[in-house]
C-alpha cells in the first residue's frame, strides 16, 4: 500500500502535509485515519464528509 507521501507526489502535492490538510477538509479526517477506518470496514466514517 503506497504511503501518504508516495500518494500526494503522484498528485503533484510538493508537501505531504498540504495534501494531508486537503484531505482533511474533504473527508474530514485525515488519510492515515480514514485508511484505518477503511481497512476495518467502518463505512460510517468514510462514506460521509463532515
């Protein structure tokens, strides 16, 4: 699994944290939270943007 580093450069963010904030705003938590919260199949959090 690419980690959030590999994934904002393949986005053309220069820094990791810019994408991370971005990511925030949308989904309304952060990638490394919404990965977990994927991976344990809580579509609670991650089907709805707060």
């Amino acid at each position: 699994m690419p980690s959030v580093s590999e994934i904002s450069r393949k986005l053309g963010y220069t820094d990791p944290a810019s994408f991370t904030m971005a990511f925030k705003r949308w989904r309304g938590m952060p990638p490394t939270a919404f990965r977990e919260a994927s991976r344990y199949g809580d579509k609670e959090s991650w089907t709805s943007a707060h």
